[in-house]
C-alpha cells in the first residue's frame, strides 16, 4: 500500500469569500452618502425598470412614445383588440401584425395603495409613495403605476389624473400619473 493520503480537498466552492467590506461592522446608515440616481448601477435582476433599446427589445416603439412625451400600446389590425402591457403578438388571434396607437393621457384613480417599505431598488429614498391603478378616459385600459402629486393620504377613488412621461435617471423613460385638480 503505497497510498498517500490525499490533501483534503477546500470546499472552497460553497465558501463565499468575504470581502473587506462585508467583513466590516455594518456603517452607520445616516452617514452613508446617497449616491445620485443617474449614478446607481442597480443588479439586472433587481432592475425595476425594462432595457428598452430596439436592441434589447421587440417593444422599443413604447419607450420612443414615451420619450416623445406619449403613452402608447399595441392594438391588432385584425380584430382590434387593444393589448396592455403592448405586445409583440395579438395573445387573441396570436397575428404579429400590430398597430401602435396612443392612449389618452387622463384617467381617474381605481384604487390605491401606498408603499410605506420594501420599495424596489431605487425607490427605497421615496417612501411613502402611493401607487395604484387607473381607468384611462376613453379606453378599456386599467393600468397600474405611480401616483405622483398629492400625499397618499390624500388620495380618493376616483381621484382625476393625467399620464406623465419621465426619465428614470439613466436615459431610460417610463410612466406614472400626476393628480389634477
Ligand atoms: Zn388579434
């Protein structure tokens, strides 16, 4: 018996490594600096909001409309069902040949809720913040987003608001509503 008695392998594989940082006490939360929103670099899988280039997605029209200040969607040229979110294919007749319309830009609140913690990545400094879902005027679309303007606590059903296009901080655009009257 020759054998040498093999070195134990390291189950390095299921050992995260520490990093200074993590190795360090946890700093104090207040003298953290905030870093701007154009600057976060949020974790693919936590990003909140879509990629939104013609080379990341089909969809690239709704972010140009968006861009342009309009809320738009998919409406298929065969049987004219109006899709939300947009689509790349009617989920009705499953056709690819889809018209992009715009949405009217004002809607009345459905029902409301207001975050108070466990706001997505980038939202976190936001809280409170209310969002809730909204009947469009003049479409059988009921959608769901921010509702910027007043304090949640002050929000109603029923509440009149309008579509409200905006950058997200890093050249990506979206959509939330802005309390009228
Ligand atoms: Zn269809």
């Amino acid at each position: 018996m020759s054998a040498v008695p093999r070195p134990r392998r390291a189950r390095s594989a299921t050992v995260v490594p520490r990093t200074a940082e993590a190795a360090a006490p946890p700093p104090d939360a207040s003298a953290r600096p905030t870093p701007p929103k154009s600057a976060e670099k949020r974790p693919f899988l936590l990003d909140f909001f879509p990629l939104e280039t013609s080379d990341q997605t089909r969809l690239h029209r709704f972010y140009e409309r968006l861009r342009e200040g309009h809320l738009s969607t998919t409406r298929c040229a065969r049987d004219g069902e109006l899709h939300w979110p947009p689509r790349t294919a009617c989920p009705k007749c499953h056709t690819e040949e889809l018209e992009w319309v715009d949405l009217p830009d004002g809607g009345h609140v459905y029902a409301f809720s207001a975050v108070l913690a466990g706001a997505p990545l980038g939202m976190e400094t936001d809280v409170p913040f209310a969002v809730g879902l909204v009947d469009l005027d003049g479409a059988p679309l009921r959608l769901f987003g921010r509702i910027e303007g007043r304090p949640w606590t002050e929000l109603r059903i029923g509440q009149p608001v309008r579509v409200e296009t905006y950058d997200i901080g890093d050249g990506r655009m979206f959509y939330r509503f802005r309390t009228v009257g």
